[in-house]
C-alpha cells in the first residue's frame, strides 16, 4: 500500500513539474506531451531502480521503448487513414488498435530476446 502511496504522489509532482515546462515551453502543442508520459517513465523508474534493482528498470525501459515505437507507428496510422484516407476518427482509432498491439509484441520478440 504503501508503494501505491509514493507513486500517487511521485506520479502527480513529476506531471505538475513537466506540465508547467510544457505551459512555458513554445510550442504549446507539445504541452499535453509534457505534462504526462515522461514524467510517468521517469517516476516508474526511479520506483523500479529503488526497489527491484537497475536489471529490472533495464527490462522497464527497453519496454517502454518498444512501446513508444508502436505508438509512433499506430499514430502515423491513424493520421494516414483519418487525414488522407479521410476514415472517421473513431473508426481509424479502432482499426490501428491490433497494429499498436501487434507492433509492440513483433518489436520485443525481435529486439527483446524473444520471451
């Protein structure tokens, strides 16, 4: 429970902190880009190496990774089908659902050891 406690708090300081650098950072696009995913890696991390060790963090990053990647390819889907292919927002979101998935899995079989 009382791990649950510290990432709560470790997890809501780091979003304020890299919500306010992306509130004063130019462009404003990139706050919403800020204000959540690094700040979440970076707490999980440092939780992780505290507790399990730097070869688990190791594990955690490499995943995190893996999954940064087929979010980048899920993304550039979507906006392919939604933007050119002129596919509704919902339904382009649905069909690249298996692709973020499947990209992630193919990516931490081949580059991940295969386990």
């Amino acid at each position: 429970m009382t791990e649950y406690i510290i990432r709560f708090l470790a997890g809501g300081i780091a979003v304020s902190l890299f919500s306010v650098m992306g509130d004063v950072l130019r462009p404003k696009s990139f706050a919403g880009l800020w204000g959540a995913a690094p700040s979440i890696a970076l707490v999980t991390l440092a939780l992780t190496i505290s507790a399990k060790g730097v070869d688990e963090a190791t594990m955690e990053a490499r995943s995190m990774m893996f999954g940064s990647v087929a979010l980048f390819i899920y993304s550039a889907g979507v906006c392919h089908l939604a933007g050119r292919r002129r596919v509704p927002a919902l339904l382009a979101t649905v069909l690249m659902l298996p692709i973020w998935l499947g990209s992630a899995f193919a990516l931490k079989w081949l580059l991940g050891g295969g386990a």
